[in-house]
C-alpha cells in the first residue's frame, strides 16, 4: 500500500500522522531518559495504524473486526501512558497526544460497531 492510498483511508491517514506523532514525543522522552514509558508508548502508539493497516486485507469480516479489536486495545493503552505522562510533573507536555488519541478511540470504535452490523 502506497502513501496515497493511506492518504485516502481517514483512519489510516489519522493513525499514520499519529504514529509520526508519537515518534517524536518518545524521541523527546529518551533524550530525557525516560526510557520505559517511551518505549511502552511507542510500540502501542505506532500499533494503531499497524493493525488499522492490516485490517485492510482481511481474511473475513470476524478478521477485519478482530484486527480493528487489537487497535482500539492499543489504542486504550496508548491513552494510558498518555495520561501517565499528562499527570507526571517531569514529563513533557502531551494534551494534543490525549486529544488524537481519543479521536482515534472513537472512530475506531465507531468502525468495529459498523462492521459488527454487516
């Protein structure tokens, strides 16, 4: 799958711009050693997309909705370590994360409750 037609799919647009999102903010939080949450918040930040980009060639429909599933599992953990660092004093600033993160959630929701009506 090329960049245009991830251009053209919203939520893989929204979850790719995000992923880039979180990159740089992990990328922020090692150079200030916090190494945990970093690593924690990216491989479930970046994770969305992922298993938005693999719902795309589903075997089925209970496939499509399963890997839809996974997102939004990772996408409530994402907004977890999200929160984590929002109520931490030494963290960096990530209200607009919190906010496209809760974007995501819902739409992702919205596409498992359609799917689940076909």
């Amino acid at each position: 799958m090329d960049k245009q037609k991830i251009d053209e799919n919203p939520i893989l647009r929204l979850s790719f711009e995000f992923s880039l999102l979180i990159i740089e903010f992990c990328e922020k939080l090692q150079a200030e050693k916090k190494y945990v949450i970093a690593n924690q918040l990216l491989k479930a930040g970046t994770s969305i997309g992922a298993n938005a980009m693999e719902a795309q060639n589903p075997e089925s429909n209970a496939d499509f909705i399963h890997k839809f599933k996974v997102a939004a599992k990772e996408g409530g953990e994402t907004f977890y370590w999200l929160l984590l660092c929002d109520y931490s004093k030494t963290y960096p600033e990530c209200k607009d994360l919190l906010a496209r993160v809760h974007v995501l959630n819902s739409i992702i929701g919205k596409i498992i409750t359609s799917a689940k009506g076909n």
